[in-house]
C-alpha cells in the first residue's frame, strides 16, 4: 500500500501470514492402529485454536479418521485418548486450547486378556 503524506511515499508493507493469529500450527501424532487412514502419516500438522479444531482439520485432510475417532459427532469414543504435550488433556479434551508448536498425541486404550 502506497501513501502520500507531505509529499513523502510511505509504503507500507502487510505480512499476512503473522495477521492470522487465530490459528496455529499443530502437531498431532498419529497411533499406529490410525496410521492404515492417513496414508501411514506418523505425524499431521494442522491448525486450529483448540483440540477439537485441530481434530476437525485433521479429518479435512483424512475423512476417514472421524470414524476411528468419533463416535457421534463431537464425541470421542471411549477408547481414544488425548494428549497434550505429554500431558492428558481430559476432560474437556475437545476445548482445550493450543498454541503454535504444541503436539497432540492420539493414543488408543487397550484392554484384553
């Protein structure tokens, strides 16, 4: 953008990428059991404000990972479990929020015999 202010050009220069602080960039580590629906993916940078956002971007770029992780829309299912920067997110795991350069890891609670 161009100004003129007493016969001086002021040019003023915008960084978009820096005006977009409403979302972040975010890790989500990928359990092995998930990886056959994210093209073996280990790991899927996403972005969002919150897990739940960062969740959504995640199933944007690989539809079939709401199946493996919701079992109604904006539940988790039972087995899946969150975590945030080595730290378990629950509860409320979907609306905690993120910052750039966290990780979340998506880990899958085992049971049998």
């Amino acid at each position: 953008m161009n100004l003129r202010w007493n016969g001086i050009q002021i040019v003023i220069i915008v960084d978009r990428f820096h005006l977009r602080e409403s979302e972040m960039s975010v890790k989500i580590h990928i359990h092995t059991t998930h990886r056959q629906f994210t093209n073996g993916a280990e790991v899927v940078e996403v972005e969002g404000r919150t897990v739940g956002e960062c969740l959504d971007h995640l199933i944007q770029q690989y539809p079939a990972m709401e199946k493996a992780l919701f079992a109604k829309k904006g539940k988790l299912l039972n087995h899946v479990e969150v975590y945030l920067n080595h730290a378990s997110a629950y509860p409320n795991e979907l609306l905690k929020p993120v910052k750039d350069g966290d990780e979340i890891h998506l880990v899958l609670m085992l049971a049998g015999g």
